[in-house]
C-alpha cells in the first residue's frame, strides 16, 4: 500500500485503519470549473481486474463535507469517491462522485448514525456502489461503467474540505477477488 498525500495522522491495529485529514483537504473537480483540488490523504492498493471491497466508515461529522471514502482512481481526471460526508445542510449523507474530466456530485441516502458500511464491486468496467445500515442488508446506490485506462489504484481517503482536521476510521474491512453476477444483491 501507498499514500498519495500524506496524511497528519494514521494507524492501523487489529485491522482497523484510521485517517486523520489536515485542513482544506479535498478530492472534487466542480461542473463549474471553479474547484479543483485533489490533496485529501488516500491509502491504496492495486486491486484484481474484479473485487469486492466493503469496509465500515465512521468520523465524527464535525466540519460541513468532512467526509470518509473508498475511492478507485485511474489518474487525476478518472475516479470514483464513494464517500460519507456532511453535506451543506448537516445531514451525514452516502455520496458518491464519478470523475471523468469533470466530477458529477450525487447526494444519496441520509444516515442517523456516524457510521456506515460501504461496498464497491468492480466486474470488468462496471463498478456497484452499496451502503448498508448493518453491513448485511445492501442497498444499490449506483451502478456505473468505469472505462478509464491504465493501471487502477484503490484505497481509503480521509477529507476535511473547510474544516481544520477529520479523522475516519475504517473497519470490517474485507477484499476479494471475484465478479458479482448480480449487481442488485452484490453477489
């Protein structure tokens, strides 16, 4: 694994990996063409052709679009952020942001608790994004064709985009190597 921006802090024990994002830290290329930044601290990997990736994301919800993710970049204009994050009204909102060029922003479901668990499922060039309550029970958020080239980078990220700091926590995290028959279950 490789950072690409470091991150103020990190850990990791007993399999549970925290990151802890400095100030105006961020991953966005707005439609408007006004924002484009790409500092947030991010952990990755180089993940198989296909996987499952699910992990449980949790951080205190501080500063407004402080936010944890599992993100799959190709390079600085091809990504996927499946994030967690306060959005602009205060709600912990499940968002996810497709980049090509430019980034879409897609505000989901609201969440009560200050924890979520999270699936991305890649089969060839089709990624499954997935949120679930307990981990067990799977709702699809969204389901895409990725068809960026070169080699994909996958991994964790911290932001903090107009707060001083945010630490995320990742835990439960799990990684296989298979391709999902049915993007509605995620099997």
């Amino acid at each position: 694994m490789t950072w690409e921006n470091s991150p103020v802090n990190y850990t990791v024990k007993g399999g549970v990996l925290t990151i802890e994002a400095g100030p105006k830290t961020d991953m966005f290329r707005d439609p408007n063409v006004t924002y484009n930044t790409d500092n947030a601290p991010k952990l990755f990997f180089t993940p198989d052709d296909d996987f499952v990736v699910t992990a449980r994301i949790q951080h205190s919800f501080t500063y407004k679009w402080d936010g944890g993710a599992i993100v799959l970049k190709a390079d600085p204009l091809h990504w996927i952020k499946f994030c967690f994050e306060k959005d602009y009204t205060g709600i912990h909102r499940v968002v996810s942001v497709v980049t090509n060029d430019i980034s879409d922003d897609c505000n989901s479901v609201p969440v009560n608790e200050n924890f979520v668990y999270y699936k991305m499922a890649k089969a060839a060039n089709v990624v499954t994004l997935y949120c679930s309550g307990d981990g067990k029970k799977w709702y699809l958020v969204r389901h895409l064709q990725f068809n960026a080239k070169g080699p994909l980078h996958l991994g964790f990220m911290a932001q903090s985009p107009t707060g001083t700091h945010n630490t995320v926590t990742f835990s439960d995290v799990t990684y296989q190597h298979k391709k999902i028959k049915d993007p509605y279950t995620g099997e």
